[in-house]
C-alpha cells in the first residue's frame, strides 16, 4: 500500500510560521514521524510539498497510476481551489483532508472547505496527529476496500 501526503502553501514554514497554530516541530519532523506510523502499519508514505497549485494537481494527477490513496493538507487552497478539488475527484482515489489547526474554531473565512465535499474525511484540529489519524484511518479502509 502506498499513501501520498500533500502539502500546500507555507506549510514547508512549520516549525517557525505561527507555532501557536501550527507547533514548533519542522516539516521534516512531522514527515518522519507519519513515515515510522506508515512503516509500522504497512504503508509506503510518499511526501509532496508545493506553494503552487498547479504542482499539487500535477502530483494528485500522477498519483493514479502509482498510489493507493491521498491525504492533502491544502492549507489556502482549501477555501478555494476548485482546480485541485476537480483533480482529487477526478483521481478517483480515496483522499482525506487534514489541517494541523481546527480550521472551524479560526477566521470565518478558514470555515469553508471547497475541498472536502470530495474526501472521504477531514481531521483538524490535533497538530501533526492530525496526520497520523488520517493515515490510520486511510489504511483501514483502503485494507476493507480490498
């Protein structure tokens, strides 16, 4: 089994950009920590970060012929890109949002998941566990689809 993780914009900042919300652990910190909890499950993790849009719809794309499952951390795009919501639809894999921060309890305006309607489920809200949940429950239902 193989599981791609997507981040989008300012998130290669975590560890500096906005602890309070985002914690003091690096990307490269929390990357290998969702790989160790990959490994022990029986899942090839495959990170992907990219500050342009057209980048993450490229991999989402690529990721058809190579993965078993997406889980995307869209950051802004997610109040607004149809373009990478029409390509995780369009995929045709299971995908599963995740925020490190509870996006519903933030700005008005960080509310609104145009990418959602197309996951089989969000995690917000538990940091980079926010990670590990969504991985765990990617594996098993990918496992109970099979």
């Amino acid at each position: 089994m193989k599981i791609l993780i997507i981040n989008g914009p300012n998130i290669n900042l975590t560890g500096t950009r906005d602890p309070a919300h985002y914690g003091s652990e690096t990307l490269d910190d929390i990357n290998a920590q969702i790989k160790s909890f990959g490994d022990e499950s029986g899942a090839a993790t495959v990170f992907f970060q990219s500050n342009t849009e057209g980048d993450i719809i490229d991999m989402i794309h690529a990721a058809r012929a190579e993965c078993d499952g997406i889980i995307i951390n869209p950051a802004a795009y997610t109040h607004y890109s149809y373009a990478i919501r029409d390509a995780i639809d369009a995929a045709g894999l299971p995908a599963v949002e995740v925020h490190m921060s509870n996006i519903h309890a933030r700005e008005q305006f960080r509310h609104e998941s145009v990418i959602a309607p197309v996951c089989i489920g969000q995690v917000c809200g538990f940091g980079k566990y926010s990670y590990i949940a969504a991985l765990y429950a990617l594996i098993r239902i990918i496992t109970e689809r099979a």
